[in-house]
C-alpha cells in the first residue's frame, strides 16, 4: 500500500487533485453527457431531501422532471447551481468541470442557466434592453446599456428574438407584456448569456393554453441545440414536450422513461399519478 503510494508520488505523470483547476475554461463534452450527478445526499437537520440521487442529462437532451411535493426537484437545481452544498456525491458539468468546487457565480458564467418560477425581467426597460443588460451581467462587465453592441452581439439577440417569437415587441417595455411573454423573455436572457444548460422550474404555472403550446415548442426548439431541464406539475404540458421523462420521490430516481412509460409504471400511478 505504501509502497504503491511512493510510486505513485513519484510518478510524473499522475495529475493529483488539487493539481486540477476549480473551473475548467471550455465546457467538455466529448463524451456526449453535459450532467453527471451520482450519489448526490443533501440533509437538513437529519432528513434527507435528496438520497443517493443519479441523474444524467445528455448534451442538447431535454428533460422533464416530475414528482410530488417534497420530491426534492427544487433541491436537486439547488445542487446543480451551487446553492447547496450536498453531504455527498459528485456532479460534473460536462467533462471536467467539477460543480461542487464551484461558485453559484462561476457556475452561471460557465453555462448553467436557471430560470425561477416568477419571471424577474426588468418590466421598465424594454424587450432589447432586458436582453442587453443579461449579455454583459455575465461578462463581468459594468452592464453598458445604451452603449454599442458588437455586430456580433446584436445578431445574437437578432436570433435569440426570433427563438422566443418576440422580435415584434423589441421596443415596448416589458412591464407590458403578458405573462407567457415574460416567461420566454427570460429564457432569452438565458439564452444570449450563452447557457448551455437551462434549468427551468414550472414554466406554464398561470399560462394559458395558447402560451403553454408555444412554450412547449419554443422549449423543443433549444433542445438539440441547448440542454434543457424542465420541472413541471401540468401532464398535459410534460405529455406535449415529448421528452424523456424522470420521476423523483423521497429525493431519488423511481422511474425514468417517456411518458407512456411513466403513465403505465404502477410505481409512479401510487406515489404520484394516481393523484394527476
Ligand atoms: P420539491 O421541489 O420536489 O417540492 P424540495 O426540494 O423543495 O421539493 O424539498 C424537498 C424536501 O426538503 C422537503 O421535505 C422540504 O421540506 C425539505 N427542504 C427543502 N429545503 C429545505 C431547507 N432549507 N431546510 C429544511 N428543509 C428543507
Ligand atoms: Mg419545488
């Protein structure tokens, strides 16, 4: 044992951890997976809100989440962002970015986006503003608005305006746009910060039907492009997203499948569906 541990030191080549930089500069996804949690356990005073979690999200994959109340979906995205620090586990962003040696500011800039249940866009500035002011917040930069954009920037929100369908509203103040309106302007200032994952929580809550179709299609967009990782109680709306599906209870995976699948799991019927 010691013997193997000298050799070990000797040898040149071994990369030792802390030898590893805490943010690795390019995001690595050479083995086609962009999210690696394994084992993740997160307590609060002896109760375990996650237990032994795995979950794997694949590069440009879409992914929907569900499960009851106190499942742990909030949690989880905690982890992911580095709100909390779980007791256990590892999670990896890509290849080589370690999460849990990250900040939940170094892991914004490096590409993991969330967007809450409330949309939080500036309502006093407009459309192209709001999407201005996202760009520079994550370049670290004095936010430089009314100042001029690269060309290369502006034909970023260009495209960013015409994913989210809100090219025609540009110049009106977002104060005034409807609630579905919001929710996607945001995912734009997800989107123009070059987000790579986007963690979205209930999206549809207080949609209408028209905005929740055109939230599932604008969420079908990215994926290919972006990965995206939806919590959402609406079947209806999960059912439209045609993604693969996971179910999480007591802080761990039950099942995992498309949603046909998932509907005829007599697992899930009990401790979720039968109630949906
Ligand atoms: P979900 O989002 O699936 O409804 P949460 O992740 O919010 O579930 O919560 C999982 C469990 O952890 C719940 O039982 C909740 O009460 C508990 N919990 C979450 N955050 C805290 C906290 N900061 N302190 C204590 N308990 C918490
Ligand atoms: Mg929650």
């Amino acid at each position: 044992m010691i013997k193997q541990t000298l050799r070990s030191m000797l040898d040149r080549t071994h990369v030792y951890d802390f030898m590893i930089p805490n943010v690795a500069d390019e995001l690595d996804l050479s083995h086609g997976t962009i999210l690696y949690l394994e084992g993740i356990t997160v307590s609060f005073d002896g109760f375990k809100a996650i237990d032994d979690l795995n979950l794997y999200i694949d590069a440009g994959e879409l992914r929907c989440i569900i499960g009851p109340n106190g499942a742990g979906k909030t949690t989880m995205m905690d982890v992911i962002t580095g709100k909390t620090r779980p007791d256990a586990g590892s999670a990896w962003f890509g290849q080589r970015m370690n999460l849990l040696r990250m900040s939940e500011a170094e892991i914004a800039v490096a590409g993991i986006g969330r967007k809450f249940q409330k949309p939080t866009v500036f309502e006093n500035h407009t459309v192209f503003e709001n999407l201005e002011l996202a760009m520079s917040s994550n370049k670290n930069v004095f936010p430089t608005l009314f100042a001029s954009l690269s060309s290369e920037q502006c034909d970023h929100i260009d495209e960013v305006l015409e994913i989210i369908g809100l090219n025609e509203r540009v110049k009106k103040e977002a104060g005034v746009l409807s609630h579905g309106q919001k929710q996607w302007l945001e995912i734009g200032m997800l989107l123009v910060q070059k987000a790579e994952l986007l963690l979205v929580d209930e999206p549809v809550a207080g949609m209408t039907h028209q905005e929740m179709d055109r939230t599932a299609e604008l969420l079908k967009t990215l994926a290919g492009k972006q990965s995206v990782v939806v919590v959402e109680h609406d079947m209806d709306f999960v059912r439209s997203l045609e993604s693969p599906v996971t179910v999480l209870h007591q802080g761990h995976v039950l099942a995992e499948g498309s949603m046909e699948d998932i509907q005829n799991d007599q697992r899930v019927i009990d401790v979720y569906l039968g109630g949906h």
